[in-house]
C-alpha cells in the first residue's frame, strides 16, 4: 500500500481531523493523491448531522469505490459513530471505523497489512490499558512496549491558506433537531499549551490565518455545554486562549468558529478589541428569530438574548461582520415565527446568512414533532430569506467601499480573490502582478456586487491592521 486519499464531509472539526488522518498516514509511508488518480486507501470522513448529509456521505462511500476499484475503502467519522442502519451491508472493499478513538491503530493495521495487533481491535479500547503522554507521537502498552500510533497535533494544514484547530470536542446540549450529541457525546478541551504549540507550528509552516474551532468551543474548559453547570454560568476560558494564541509571532490573523450570544462576553470583546490580530467577525448561530421556535428547539437563548449580544458586538467594534445560520420550516414553524426571523435578521444586519431548509434527522426529538411544515412552504421561506441575505451582505459590503482592506489571497487565477478581514470576498484588479495564495495585499475597495466587492492594490506591504 502506497497512496491514499481522503474525501471530507461536514464541518471544521471533520476537515480539521482529516488532517490529522493525513498527517498519520504519511507518518505511515503513504502518498496523498486525488481519488481519481486510484489510490490504494480511500477515506471518507463522514457527516450525519442531517439526512441528506449522511446520503452524501454514502453516496460518497459508493462513488469511490467506482473510482478506485481495488482500494480499501474507509468509513470513519460521524455516519459510523451512530450505529444506525444507515451503513448496512457494505462490501467487502469498505472497513468501518466507528470508534474516533481506535481510528489511528487500525487505519495503521490496515496500512501495514495486518488483520489483528497487539492491541485488541474491541469496539471499546480499555482506558486503564495504555500509558498517555502529553506530545508524542505514539503510545507504548505496558505489557509489551509496542509503540501504537495516535492522531497527533498538526504540523500543517495542507491544500488551504486558512488552518484550523480543533481546540473542543463533544455536546452534551440536547438541541431536539442535533444529532451530534449522540456522535460526540464525550466533552473534551485540549490544552492551551497544547493549542499554543500547534499554533506555532502552524504559523511556522506559513499559515498566516487560523480558526479555532470545536463542536461547542462557548464551552471550552467546560464538562457541560449547559450554562447552568458553569460555575455562575459564565466561561472565560475561551478568552483567556484567545488572547494567549494572539501572542504568537507571525499568526496576522485569528478567528471563531460558531459562538452563541452567551459566548460573547464582555471579556470576550476585551480581548477583540486588544488583540489586532483577531478579525472582527464573530458566526452567532441564531437557527429562528422566534421565541416560540427557539423553545422547541430548545436553544439555550431568545430572540431578546440575541438581540441584546448584537448590540453589546456593534458597541464594542468597528462594524464588525456577523454572520449566522438558520433553519427554515422547523416543525410548527407559522407565518409569524418566520416573519420574526426575518425582522431579527434584518435588524442584525448580517454579513452572510447560511439558510438551512429543516431536515429531519432520525434519532433526534425534531424527527417525532408534529405540524410538519409543507415543502413547499420551506421551498419559498428559504428562497425568501436567501434574497434577504444577499441584500444584507451587500449593504454591508457598501459601507467599506472607497476605503482600504487587507485580503489573504484564496485564488491566484486570473482574477484573484480572497478574504478581507471581515470574511467578505473581494476580486483583486491584477494590473499585471502575479498574487499567489496565502499572500496579504492591501485594497482599495473600488466596487461592490452581487457576491462580492472589488479591489484595487495600494500596497503590497501586508499586515494584519484592521481597516478604519
């Protein structure tokens, strides 16, 4: 077995420890290569968090074997975790992992070949069996010292200018539409040293932007995600590691991943505003701008919550961009609820909005509920509040034009294209030059479109100070 590679579903954690896998696995001797290309390995990282996310996911599973018939075919991630008949009677070609925790010891059997390993290949691997260390890269049992490998740390976060680093993991929130508390139900923080170091590693392999993300990073240093386990339901840990990360020579910019609004505090902003290298752009997820909805989805905060989060945000700085996702038609979703949505959304003045059409997902309290909103319903409130988004984010865009911004270069084609400060994208007038991804460039804003704004180079300089 020479090549693999690795095709990811979902969100930042799910892209964040397909690193890990590929970092593993050329630990192991293996070359990444495009799927097309007939690797030996194929993984797909799944995601479940809606129906149609676990379909991709199998329909992913399915294609690949098409592509690169005589591969292995690896099934790990979220879809496995779950055991539910969704994965049934796969071919002989597809090995499912379900357990995170065994994902590096048999993806290393598979690699070398072997069927069993000193280490019992039980769905459960024995906590009290091995001996853990901080920073290494593997583990020796007691018994026998046989070294066995582990997801470790990143050294680099390949094929993208932006990196991320997984800094929580687990839920234990119940939301009635999520299924994820029942695929990463163990709450876990690493450590900021920990956090600190892979930074450093990260910023030394040239990463000029990271995002700290997690499944519910609000709870960092927490064992729950419900503020009502908090002692006096406030959390500043996450600020705290926020502004020790800043400190790291080279990092020019610094973002979070989705907060809720009783993650925003004002310690929080303190440290937005200290810290010039933490962009002003926060990701609340609102989900409905209905009290009533809200309760039935049993979020932890009410419109009123949000509002007030929205307003404290916009106080503290520069027009920062807020950005948000939504789910229309949730079961017994009125006309009312969603003109509320609306109205919130409106007055929140969104730099983007990510519109989800409800998706009932089995397993979860939201599949049960009655008063099924019809499709068609959900077909034209979706198309609704996504014309509402592209308003929003051009009127935000609007206000920055004629001023100047910093992009990180995403696309050197012939337009290139990246990502201000505030996350909105620019198109950069060339005018000759040559702009390669990762690279910083200074904007004049000149233009402004239905998808982004326009810009011309002033200064090449780089950086990472805010604009005005």
């Amino acid at each position: 077995m020479k090549t693999f590679s690795i095709d990811t579903l979902g969100c930042k954690v799910n892209q964040y420890e397909s690193q890990q896998v590929r970092e593993l696995l050329e630990r192991l001797g293996l070359r990444q290569i495009h799927t097309c290309e007939r690797p030996d390995m194929v993984v797909i990282n799944t995601c479940c968090v809606t129906g149609t996310a676990s379909a991709k996911s199998r329909q992913r599973i399915r294609r690949a074997g098409k592509l690169s018939p005589g591969a292995v075919i690896i099934a790990c991630g979220c879809l496995p975790s779950i055991r539910t008949a969704e994965l049934n009677n796969p071919t002989e070609s597809v090995r499912i992992i379900r357990h995170r925790t065994r994902l590096a010891v048999e993806l290393a059997q598979i690699v070398q070949g072997k069927t069993t390993a000193s280490c019992p290949t039980a769905s459960h691997a024995c906590p009290d069996s091995y001996i853990k260390p901080q920073m290494a890269d593997e583990i020796k049992y007691k018994k026998n010292l046989v070294a066995v490998p582990q997801l470790m740390a990143l050294k680099a976060f390949k094929g993208h200018t932006r990196a991320f680093i997984k800094v929580q993991d687990g839920c234990d929130g119940c939301c009635s539409y999520c299924i994820v508390p029942k695929t990463r139900s163990v709450l876990s923080s690493r450590p900021s040293e920990m956090v600190i170091r892979e930074a450093r590693d990260l910023a030394a392999a040239g990463h000029k932007e990271i995002v700290l993300t997690g499944v519910f990073i609000g709870a960092y240093g927490q064992e729950s995600v419900r503020r009502t386990n908090w002692p006096n339901g406030n959390n500043e840990k996450l600020a705290l590691l926020l502004e020790q990360v800043s400190l790291i020579p080279g990092l020019s910019r610094i973002r979070l991943s989705s907060l809720e609004p009783a993650d925003v505090t004002p310690r929080l902003l303190d440290t937005f505003c200290r810290c010039r290298n933490i962009m002003p752009h926060l990701h609340l997820s609102l989900q409905s701008g209905s009290d009533t909805v809200l309760e039935r989805m049993c979020r932890q905060y009410g419109r009123d919550d949000f509002r007030s989060t929205i307003g404290l945000i916009k106080d503290r700085l520069d027009r920062p961009a807020i950005t948000t996702d939504l789910i229309v038609g949730f079961p017994g979703e009125t006309d009312t609820d969603f003109e509320q949505t609306m109205e919130l959304a409106s007055e929140a003045g969104f730099a983007k909005i990510h519109v989800f059409s409800f998706s009932a997902r089995p397993g979860t309290a939201a599949a049960k509920m009655q008063d099924v909103v019809d499709k068609r319903v959900v077909k034209r409130r979706s198309a609704i509040l996504r014309q509402l988004d592209r308003e929003l984010g051009y009127e935000f865009r609007q206000q920055f034009v004629g001023q100047p911004a910093e992009v990180l270069v995403e696309d050197d084609g012939q337009m290139p294209a990246g990502r201000t400060e505030r996350y909105f994208k620019v198109r950069i007038h060339p005018n000759g030059h040559i702009y390669q991804k990762n690279q910083l460039v200074r904007v004049e804003l000149t233009a402004n479109s239905a998808d982004a704004a326009m810009g011309r180079v002033i200064n090449n300089a780089g950086g990472c100070n805010k604009p005005a």
